[in-house]
C-alpha cells in the first residue's frame, strides 16, 4: 500500500517543521518534496520514512503491478 507522503507524516503526528529538522533543511525545501516526492534523494526518503516510522518504498515508490 501506498501512502503519500503527507498521510504518513500526518499519520505519524508530525509537522512540515519536524520533518525539516529530521532532514536538517529549511522547512520549505521540505515542502517541496511533499509536493513531489520523487524530487528526493535516496539519503532524504530514508531519513524521512525513519522519522515517520513506515518502510521507504511505502511511501517514495508505486507497488509493482
């Protein structure tokens, strides 16, 4: 199952601002993954899907069909 990357951090009960911090960038750099997740690197996805506690390729790649 795929969750966009705002349910998990939502689901997670964090905010834009944790998440920055977690990935030490500026809160709108942060923003800018949200709205497109595939702008992240691989160091960023995984740091974000530590914080929020849920498998990386949960959240940053579509289930093989």
């Amino acid at each position: 199952m795929k969750l966009s990357l705002k349910a998990a951090r939502v689901d997670a009960g964090l905010t834009q601002v944790d998440l920055a911090q977690a990935l030490k960038c500026n809160v709108s750099t942060y923003r800018k993954i949200e709205e497109n997740p595939d702008s992240a690197t691989i160091e960023q996805a995984r740091k974000i899907a530590d914080a929020v506690g849920r498998p990386y390729d949960e959240i940053f790649f579509l289930p093989a069909t």
